[in-house]
C-alpha cells in the first residue's frame, strides 16, 4: 500500500526531492514516489505557489551548503548566526505557502508552529 501524505507534506516533499534531483540527478525513485501522489490533485490550482515553494527551498538549499558540506569551520559565527536568521525567515514563509495551497486544494490539515524558531 502506498502511504498517502497530507497535501503540505506533499508538496514539500515533493520540491525538496525535485531540488535534490535537479541538484544531484541521485533521486529518480523519491521523485517519482511524490510526483506519482500528487497526480490526485488538480496542481493548476497552485501552480505558482508550487514554483514559489521549489525557490524557497532553494534558498534554503543555498544557506546551508557550506554548513552541509562539513566546511562549517570555514564560516564565521557572525554568517553562521546570519543564516540561521535567514532560514528561519525563509521557514515562515514556507509554512505559509505550504498552508495556502492547502487552503486552495480544499485540505484541512495545516501546519502550525507553537513556540517555534520559525515564528
């Protein structure tokens, strides 16, 4: 049986695994995997949210490469505390996103942070 995911976690998924294949091309089974569940939604409804999503995560992808990569001892604390501030700010949005196109999709479940770095 294929697990079902909530649309947020879905679409999150899904551009998270479509970044790392456009990245890394070493992925092809997850993508599938997520693109194969989103075919039970009609995507033209959110279409830009979905690129908005992929470029968010993207920016994220951006800010913690070097730290990544092990050459975080390459970073001052004061870039490193500056990316923390930039991924969290980034993270708001993406909730925000991820809530709206289920909002769009008619999905009732939504994410929700409560005494969250991301707030």
């Amino acid at each position: 049986m294929t697990p079902s995911f909530p649309i947020i976690e879905l679409v999150d998924r899904y551009t998270i695994a479509l970044l790392k294949h456009n990245k890394t091309q070493a992925n092809q089974d997850e993508l599938i995997f997520y693109k194969n569940q989103l075919c039970n939604y009609d995507l033209t409804k959110i279409k830009i949210e979905l690129q908005s999503l992929y470029q968010i995560h993207s920016q994220i992808w951006q800010l913690e490469s070097d730290l990544k990569s092990g050459r975080e001892t390459e970073v001052p604390l004061e870039e490193i505390g500056r990316r923390a501030i930039d991924i969290r700010n980034w993270n708001q949005k993406r909730i925000a996103l991820k809530n709206l196109m289920a909002e769009k999709l008619n999905c009732d479940i939504r994410e929700i942070k409560l005494n969250h770095l991301s707030q």
